[in-house]
C-alpha cells in the first residue's frame, strides 16, 4: 500500500476525521429537526463572536490543555490513561487542601502551593494504577476506570461528611480565602482592554501553555523521555536495552496523573473558587480526545484543546438560545474519538486511495 | 532430471498430478515475491521445496492454502482448475498444511482442536467421539500418538506438531504442505517426523516439505524444486542430485562460506561463566548449569538446533533474564539477577549485544535511525548536552558517521529503521554495538535475513573485531557459520553445552550428532 | 442484627438491582470471550434503555420496547464491530467514543421526541414489564422461612428477571458444549488457529459481538422498562462497568459472573439501606464506601489479591494475517 507524505499523515489526517465528525453531527441535528448551519452560526458567534465567548473558551482549552497532555505522555509510554477524571477530581482535593490551609498573602504564592498539590495528588491517585500495572500487570485501563468511580465516591464522602462546613446545605468547600484568588484575564493589565468584562479564563492558560513546552521538551528531548517512547513502542525491546519497565510505567503514569490534577486549578481554583462534587465536569475524559485529535504532540493537542474548547462553550451556548440541548457537545466529542482514534484506520484508507488515483492522474498527465 | 523437468513442462492436465501450478505471480507492492511459478508434484511423492530466507517459499505455499490471492497464474489439483480464494477451499480440495509456528489454541485439549472447523452438526459430543476414534485409528497407521485430552500446553513441541498433522488427516487431507517443519524440533524428533511422512507417502498422500535444510531434502524427498528471489529455478529427481548442486542453484553461485581470517592470538581470559542456569516464565529450567570460558581475541561459536537454550544464554548475559550462577568479566563478578543485572549495567560493564532478533529486540521499528544508533546507549555521555537534556545533534552527527562506515544505505539519519532492508538494519545494529569498543561482543544470528553481500561485510566485521583483541560469543543457528566463523565451537542441546570443538578438526558430521544430544568422547584440542 | 422481613427485602432488591449487571456482564462475556474488549456496555445500555422507554412511551407495549431497546443496542454493537474488526481500530478507544456518543445522542433524541428535558415520559400499564407471581407463591406464603423466601424474593418479578438468570446456564451450555461456543472461545484465544481451521474471524467476531448487542439490549430495555419507569439521562450510572468490573471478577466465566453480579447488586441494595448496613456492623458506614465497593473488590481481583484474572489470550488484539 502507498505510504502517505508526511503532510497529510499529520495534517489530513485529523482534519478529514473532524470532517466526517462534524458531518455525522451536522445529520444528526437534520435527524432531530434542527438546522445544522443555525446551530453552527450561534456556536460560533457565542464561542469566538465576542471577548467575552473567548474568555470562556479559553477556559474550557485551559482544562482541555492539561488533560490532553496528561493522556498524550501516557499514551508515548504505551499506557492508556482514562483515569484523568478521577486524577482530576483529587488534584481539586489538592488544590482546596491548599487553599483552605492559610490565609494567603498573594496569589502567585497560592498558586505555585495549589500547583504543586494539585499535582501530587493527581499523581498520587495514579499511582496506584500505575504500581499493579508495572508490577501485578493489572490492565491499566481497567483499574483506572474503577479509580474513577472510587475517586467520585471518596469526593462526595468528603465533601458530605468532612470539608462541608457547619450549616451549608450543599455538598462543597469553605470558599478559598481570598488571597488564593487568580486574576482572570480581565484583571490583568493589557488582557483587559480586550476582556472589558469578567471571564473565567485566569492565569492557568499561561501555565497550561508552559506545561505543553514542558511535555515536549520532556518527550523529544530528555533520556527519561527517549525511554518512555522505546518503551511505549515495544516493551521488548526496552527490555534488551535496559530500559527499567517499572520505573518507566511508574514515573509516565505519574507525570499524567499529575498533569490531570493541574487542570483543577484552572477550575477549582482559578472559577469556582471551592470544591464542589464533579468539579471536573468530564475534562478528564475529553483529554483522550484532545489527545487522539492533537495527534500526540502538545502542539497539536493545544490546537484540539482549543477547538474543544469552541466545542464546550458553543455547546453551553446552544442550550442557552436553541432547543438543542447541551448534550451536543458529548456526541460531537464521541464522534472526534470515533473518527480519530478507532476509525483511524479507515481515515487513512480513504485518504490512500484519493492519493492513488491523483499519482495515477499525474503519471497519465506525463505519459 | 531432464526428463523430469520435460514432464513439468507439459500443457497436459490429466498427468498424476496432486498439485500443478501454472505462471503464478504474487506482488507485495514493490516486492516481486512470486515472479510466474510453473512447478507439478506428482501423487504419492515427497516433493521438497528449498530456498534461502526471502526466496519465496512460504508466499507461494500461502497461495495454496488460500491466505493469499495469486495476481495471476492457475492452480489445478488432481488435474481440475481449482480456485482457492480461502483456506475452508483449500481444505475442501485436500490440502493440508502445518504451518512453522503451530494455530493451536493452547487451553484447549487435543481434540477440541482437532475438530476446530470440522466439526460434525452443532452440537460438540457427537463430534468429540468421533474424533476420539478417528484418533485412535491415524495414532496406529501413522506413528502419531498422542493424548487426546492433554491440553496443548502441556505437550512437547513435536507432539503439538503432531497434533497440527493429525488435524490435516482428521480433514481427509491428500496433500500436506509443511512449512519448516524441523526448525523446532530434536533430531529425535526430526527422524521421527520423516517416518510418519514416509508412512503417508506410502498411504498414496502427496507431502510438500518447505525447508532450507540440504541434509533433510536428501534424506526424505523424491523430487526437489529450488526456488530463488521468487522464482523457480529447477525442479530435480532427488536422487540424481547432489547437496552441492542444489546449494549452488539455491544461491545461484558457487556457495563461498570461506571467511578470510588469520590464526587466532588467544589472550587472558575475558569472559568467565560457571554453572549457569536459567528458568522461564514457566518455570522450566532453559540454562542446565552452562559453564564457558572466551579470551581476548577468540570467537566462541555456540553452535545448536533453535531453542536448545542459545537464546537464553544471551539474554542471560545480556542482562534480559535473571539466571543464577557466577559469570566474571575481566575477573570481576556480574550481578546475575536483581539491581545490576539489566541491560544498562551489561553495556557499562563492556558487553555490547546484537540481539538474534532485530525487530523485537534490536530496534524500535518507528523511531529514526539516529534515535536507533542511541538504543541501549541513551545514558551514555557523549549524547548528553547537559544534566537534563540529550545532544540530538551529536547524536544525528554521529549517526552519519556509522552510516558511511558500515555502508547503510540509504545514507539518511532521519528516516524510520522500518523503512531499512533487513540487511541494512542489521548493519545498524551491528554498527551501534561494534562502534563501543566493548571488551565483549554478544551476536546472535548475524546474518539472518540479510542479503549476501551485507553477510560478507558482517562476517568481515566480527573477525576485525577479534582481531582488535575482543572477546566475541557467536550464536547461530547456521552451521556453516558457525564453521567459519569460530576459533572453538561449543554445541548446545537441552540447555547444557554437549561439547567444545576445534573447526579445524571437526566436522559436519559431529557437530550434528553433539546437536542431537549423542554425546561424542569430548575432544581436548578444542579445549 | 437485621431481621429476616428485611434480609428478604435486601434479597429482593438485590435480585432487581443484579439483573441489568448480569445481562450486561454476559453480553460482555460472549464478546470479550471472542476477543474483542468491550467498555461500551454502558453506552450500549444507555442507548437500548432509551430506545425503550421511547418506544413503550409510544406503543404503550412493553414488547415493542424490548425489540426497540436491543434494536438501538445493535446499531451499537455493529459500529464497534466495524471499528474494532473491520477496520482493526483499537478496541477500547471505541469503546469510549461509542460510550460519550451515547451519553449525548440519548439525550437529544428523547428531548427531541418527548421535549421533557431528555427523559421519556413515565410508563404505566403494559407499557412496563410488570412483576409475575410465580405458581404457587401464594399458596407457599405461609411455610415458615422457605414460603417467604420463595414469595418475596423469588417471585414477583418482572419476565426479564427470569430471562436473565436462565441465559445463564444457556451461556454455559453455547459456550462449552457447541460448535458456535468453541469457535467463539478458540477465537478469542487464537485467532490463526480458527482462520486456519477454514473458519471466518471476521464473521464469528461479529456473531459474538451481535450477541454482545442483543444482551446489552436487554439490560437496557430492563432499566426503562421493568426497573424504572422510562428513561431519564444517564440512567445506567456505571452499570456497564460494574458489569464489566463483574466479568473480571468471574474471570470470563458464566456462573462465576451470575454470583459477581449477585455480589454486586447486593452492595447497591445496601447502599439503599445504609440504616440495615449500620445496624448490622455497628458503625456508620459511609454510603459512598458502598457505592465503591465493586470496583474496590474488582481493583483487588485484577492485581492479583484474590485470584488471578487472565483474560482471553487475543483479546484486544485486532487479527491480521501472519505472512
């Protein structure tokens, strides 16, 4: 079979799948008596039509950011981590522990604290799916699935029973001090001149987008991240050169862990301001899309947290003004993994055979 | 042979014949594997098939057997046109075929695999019985015992062969293809296999024997058909050729296995190893208490039928399996198991390792050749840039310098190791391994699927190399290279080393029955 | 201590809650047994529970609901057959994406019926499958132990709940004691040796994954129509993976799963009762510990601390021919 050029295996590739994605929606919506270009229209106008539909865009792309690159370094190691949304749920443990502990001075402090415990108990919920697989070959995707629903009972048992304070009703934190707070976009110079108005987006875009230089340079410059790629393409032969499969499983579910922990401060930290049940909101799960669709490289996942991004707040904004509901948004996001992630094959078939026929046409032109 | 080959030629159909093919064809791309086959195997023959690695032995016999569709040519069986677009067709049309790498099901019994896709209705037990007795029957006229409600696991691996033989009859099978039939097997079981065949032939069944072993097409065929880079070059009468005939049309020039190579200067010794003993996953014991020795400026061949324990040894001593016993290089111990006993502390200690298999140990497929020429050798200074990050670009310089050294072509550092011939990836290996400079040389297969000339410069690198005064321990399941190539020759059967040979003074013949386990009176010059 | 009337409820419930487990678990298990994985039980679940409790709605027949149900099952089933073995995609990523598009269509398709914001409107009469009385419950009523355990546990409930607990030995009996069953089971183990053997991959994956669909069909019209009263969104919270939490548990086994699925609905009709719960260990226990129980015990069987799982030796693998 002819090989495809580069090019198009990078950039074809995923943009004829979110072609046929967004065909399958766009039937979809004509199935159930909804116009298609209507829905387009006000998806985009309140996604990107106005500073303000980018601040929450921007937001959504913030948490997709974290969660994509948190499945893209496992899946470089060969694992498939669909326990981000359980990760993330105990990274906003982290976060809110931090938060409440002290009275902080000033948010750049809070920050790099809420940073660093949102990380290690993201970290830490990996863990453990990590050590069964590296050691008792526990199928990670199995186990961290269960992580999921053992992380969504250990929050509500938390948030009921022991961080709800005296006499609120509703299972959630004491709000964060108010030093803990992180400018939002509109509240930092020069941002505000575009963001006149109060926006969810904070300061985690910033980190978010370093953390997509960190992965990179982690993945494609580092021994660790040399190893963690030799492994994840065959484990047999990172035995022959010595490549430790336990390390290398441990510290790669670890660093994904931690990424999809860091998400929370974008939401727990940076919107709500206190832990709240399902503080995630299913960001852990769009991670494998943004991964799959961002081919695996930060650049490409930033792009596909972006377009997600689009996706979540023009969905939010199609229940808002449409009768279509928000749940839109969650066949879209099925149909993106469907196209890009197991029908890949299929994709590239399609695109194999359209560049047959034009070689086949080129070579009859010179002929 | 003329004669013979005057028959083949025929345009008749109706000649006895199982099998006629005519003007087969089959592309895998750019890849020529069957360039228009025209070859007859008459009823009731053993009919062997021979060739190199690559030379399209197994593409045609797929063809037969329905996994593969010919772009052109006929097939006749029985002298009728046959189409077989699918095995259930090839197995309608009495083609059997017992592939090199068994399709049993492991937890199932011997029965419940023999019925597999033959079964009689829907339901099992009338089947199972009829099996059963069916099996009792083949067990007597053929020599094919086995128990019938073993689980495949748990049989040796010439009984599972049976099982695969038994399956064809069980189907009423007239024609059996095997594909390699003896690369798994003992010589024991080797001899045993040609007699149930023999006793097939003898019953009117047609048998095509697939192999790139001279001693076997001599022994157990009538008729011979040699195949070369997809073509089929003769088709001869056994017994008016010779092993030296067929090998010269195999290769398509006189076989020249001479190495140049000097008299060995033996110094101190490198590698010391004492009572070496390995188990597998399973807990079988592979390694039965090795014990070796090689100095600086020799090359111990390790000579043995596949699965005698060879590979264990190297991965023992590699560092990919945990062993017990004492192994000392340059006099200092290595850690055999636990921390210190990776890959990683085997390549710091001076032990460089050209695996016996490339694709799975030897190179990750997708990375680039740059990234490959670093495998093993990732922590090594020279790559480093700085504490945190590597020195890609030293690592691309350096690659480009291997690659004009050892002649890989193409010449080009970023393209994947998948997009490299088999022979040019093995120079890539060998390339990275050799160019440490280790004080002891581990190369297992050197030369398997690899094209003649990237064989000759190989070889040529292995003696440099002894000449540079290193230690090398040579596993191959090639005789002849093993002969050519080795200072002493030790021969592995069952995990244990049978004897320690000089090349000068051995021969084909020992060395054979040492493989076979007949241990000879061990001689002293080798020593 | 918890008294006997109460056991029995819990019993009860335990039987009403295990049953749409054990329909999902066995549908997992003819699938995984062939080889391919399957994490869409859930959303393979969600989309028949919906199709159901739409098609009851407007039929007023609980039967139609049932062939609706495991209609919108297959429909499934068939696209991740199509991923998984025609186009050889990888098994679980299908499985996820076919999950999150189920979460969503559900949800638009019934709010685009029924405009109840994505639930179907409530079933009564014959449009839900209602309990049956077993011959001679009444009757039997009054023998001590055994005449109430008979009469409220075992009976009264709905024709899908029998159906249930009778594929069980069904299973058992396709898979070990038929041709089909030892094609299936030599597919998911060696794949060569049953396309070798002249029989198709292709056509006994999909066969098992069909199965995969009609079963979790089932589940699914169970929810809506016998369990619940209609559909509502995300109605089988988890279910599909506790199912699939089961299957591991009972290592790929039919009676093994019918026990982990009992094992399982006992831990949620406990956690409906957590006074009984309280009452019989003398501590408070967490609700939510109850809720996580399964995919604890699960997370304990998969790393080895209570047995060993090994799952079907080509299971996830896509099948492409050796040269």
């Amino acid at each position: 079979m002819d090989r495809l050029p580069r090019w198009a295996d990078v950039v074809l590739v995923p943009l004829i799948s979110l072609l046929f994605a967004a065909i399958i929606s766009a039937l979809v919506l004509l199935a159930i008596g909804q116009s298609p270009v209507e829905a387009f229209k006000v998806m985009a106008t309140g996604a990107v039509g106005s500073a303000y539909g980018w601040g929450y865009t921007l937001y959504y792309a913030t948490s997709f950011i974290f969660t994509g690159l948190a499945v893209t370094v496992a899946f470089h190691a060969g694992l498939f981590n669909i326990g981000g949304e359980g990760q993330a749920q105990l990274g906003g443990l982290g976060v809110a522990l931090v938060c409440l502990s002290l009275p902080w001075p000033h948010w750049t402090l809070a920050l790099l604290a809420a940073t660093a415990g949102a990380a290690l108990f993201g970290a830490a919920w990996a863990a453990i799916p990590a050590y069964l697989q590296a050691k008792r070959g526990s199928h990670i995707v199995i186990t961290t699935i269960m992580f999921n629903y053992i992380a969504a009972a250990l929050l509500v048992y938390l948030l009921v029973d022991v961080l709800r304070p005296a006499g609120q009703m509703d299972p959630a934190s004491a709000r964060f001090p108010v030093g803990a707070k992180l400018p939002a976009l509109n509240d930092i110079p020069g941002f505000d001149l575009i963001f006149t108005k109060p926006v969810p987006a904070n300061v985690t875009l910033f980190v978010a987008l370093g953390m997509a230089v960190v992965v990179w340079a982690i993945l494609w410059r580092t021994r660790l991240g040399y190893q963690m790629r030799a492994f994840g393409k065959s484990e047999a032969a990172a035995k022959y050169a010595g490549i430790n499969p336990v390390r290398i499983t441990i510290i790669a579910m670890l660093l994904s862990g931690a990424l999809a922990g860091m998400m929370s401060i974008n939401n727990v930290m940076g919107e709500a301001e206190r832990l709240l049940q399902n503080s995630s909101e299913g960001a852990g799960f769009i991670g494998i899309a943004v991964a799959l669709m961002g081919r695996n490289h930060p650049i490409g996942v930033v792009l596909a947290a972006l377009l997600f991004g689009f996706l979540y707040q023009g969905g939010a904004e199609l229940g808002l003004w449409t009768s279509i509901p928000i749940e839109m948004r969650i066949v879209v996001q099925g149909l993106v993994i469907l196209f890009t992630g197991a029908l890949d094959v299929m994709v590239r078939m399609i695109l194999q055979r359209i560049f047959g026929l034009f070689r086949s046409f080129k070579a009859a032109g010179v002929a | 042979m003329d004669a013979l080959a005057k028959n083949m030629g025929r345009r008749a159909t109706a000649a006895p014949f199982s099998i006629e093919l005519k003007g087969i064809s089959k592309a895998f791309g750019p890849v020529q594997a069957n360039k228009d086959i025209n070859f007859a195997v008459p009823k009731g023959t053993i009919h062997g098939i021979i060739g190199e690695n690559g030379a399209g032995k197994s593409t045609l016999m797929s063809i037969l057997y329905g996994f593969y569709k010919a772009d052109s040519g006929q097939i006749f069986v029985n002298g009728q046109l046959t189409t077989i677009p699918d095995s259930q067709s090839a197995i309608r049309a009495g083609i059997g075929m017992v592939f090199q790498h068994f399709k049993l099901v492991q937890n199932f019994t011997v029965l419940e695999n023999i019925i597999l896709g033959a079964e009689d209705g829907a339901l099992l037990n009338t089947s199972l019985s009829k099996a059963r007795r069916v099996l009792r029957e083949l067990a007597q006229e053929y020599e094919l015992d086995v128990d019938p409600d073993a689980l495949v696991e748990d049989l040796s691996v010439g009984h599972q062969q049976r099982v695969e033989i038994l399956k064809a009859l069980y189907r009423q099978a007239d024609i059996l293809i095997l594909d390699e039939p003896t690369g798994v097997l003992t010589p024991d079981e080797a001899d045993h296999l040609f007699r149930i065949l023999k006793g097939l032939k003898d019953q009117g069944k047609t048998v095509i024997l697939i192999t790139h072993k001279l001693r076997e097409i001599m022994e157990a065929t009538d008729n011979v058909s040699v195949m070369r880079r997809g073509t089929m070059v003769a088709t001869v009468k056994t017994a008016e050729t010779s092993p030296e005939a067929l090998a010269e049309l195999m290769v398509g020039r006189k076989v020249l296995l001479e190495v140049d190579k000097g008299t060995p200067n033996p110094g101190k010794v490198v590698l010391s190893v004492e009572n070496l003993r390995v188990r597998d996953e399973h807990g079988v014991e592979r390694l039965k208490g090795i014990s070796l020795e090689i100095r600086a400026g020799e090359i111990l061949g390790i000579a043995g039928v596949a699965g005698n324990g060879q590979s264990e040894l190297l991965a023992a001593l590699g560092g990919m399996m945990w062993a017990t016993g004492r192994v000392t290089l340059n006099g200092a111990e290595l850690p055999l198991s636990g921390a210190g006993s990776d890959g990683q502390s085997r390549r710091a200690a001076g032990i460089a390792h050209v695996p016996e298999d490339r694709h799975h140990h030897g190179l990750i497929l997708d990375f680039s050749a740059w990234e490959n020429m670093a495998f093993g050798y990732h922590n090594a200074p020279q790559y480093q840039k700085n504490a945190l990050f590597m020195d890609n670009d030293a690592l691309i310089a350096d690659t480009e310098h291997k690659m004009a050294e050892y002649d890989v072509r193409p010449p080009i550092p970023s393209l994947a190791a998948k997009s490299f011939s088999g022979g040019n990836q093995q120079k890539i290996v060998v390339a990275r391994e050799m160019e440490r400079n280790p004080d002891l040389l581990l190369i297992g297969q050197p030369t398997r699927g690899v094209d003649i000339g990237a064989i000759e410069f190989i070889h040529k690198q292995i003696i440099a190399l002894r000449d540079a005064g290193k230690a090398i321990l040579l596993v191959s399941v090639e005789l002849d290279e093993i002969m050519s190539l080795s200072d002493r020759i030790a021969v592995m059967f069952d995990g244990q080393i049978m004897g320690l040979r000089d090349p000068a003074t051995t021969n084909e013949r020992e060395l054979g029955l040492l493989m076979a386990g007949v241990a000879g009176s061990s001689s002293g010059a080798a020593a | 201590m918890m008294d006997y009337a109460t056991l029995l409820q819990v019993l009860d419930t335990t039987l009403r809650l295990a049953t749409p487990l054990l329909l999902a678990c066995l549908a997992g298990l003819y699938s995984e047994r062939a080889g391919i994985f399957d994490i869409g039980l859930e959303g393979k679940m969600l989309a028949a529970a919906m199709a159901a409790g739409a098609a009851a709605a407007l039929t007023g027949s609980a039967w139609a609901g049932l062939l609706a149900g495991i209609g919108a099952s297959l429909v499934f089933a068939a696209l991740h057959g199509v991923a998984s073995i025609t186009f050889r995609g990888n098994q679980l990523i299908s499985g996820v994406a076919l999950n999150f598009l189920s979460s969503g269509i559900t949800v638009l398709v019934a709010q685009a019926l029924f405009r109840q914001g994505g639930r179907t409107p409530p079933l009564t009469g014959n449009a839900r499958f209602n309990p049956i009385t077993l011959p001679g419950a009444e009757a039997l009523r009054d023998i001590p132990v055994i005449g109430p355990l008979y009469y409220e546990v075992i009976s009264g409930h709905s024709i899908l709940v029998y159906m249930a607990f009778s594929i069980v030995p069904l299973t058992w009996w396709v898979l070990f004691r038929t041709r089909f069953g030892l094609r299936l089971r030599a597919v998911g183990e060696n794949p060569a040796a049953v396309d070798t053997a002249g029989v198709s991959v292709v056509a006994l994956r999909f066969a098992a994954v069909g199965i995969t669909g009609i079963l979790c069909g089932l589940a699914g019209a169970y929810m809506a129509t016998a369990l619940q009263a209609g559909f509502g969104r995300e109605m089988t919270a988890g279910r599909g993976y506790i199912a699939l939490a089961a299957l591991i548990f009972a290592k790929w086994r039919p009676v093994a799963a019918m026990w982990a699925c009992l094992l399982f609905g006992f831990f949620q009709a406990l956690a409906l009762r957590p006074d009984v719960v309280q009452a019989v260990v003398q501590v408070k226990v967490p609700v939510p510990f109850l809720d996580a129980l399964p995919y604890i015990l699960t997370v304990l069987v998969l790393a080895g601390f209570v047995g060993k799982a090994i799952p079907p030796r080509a299971g996830g693998e896509p099948y492409v021919k050796e040269r």
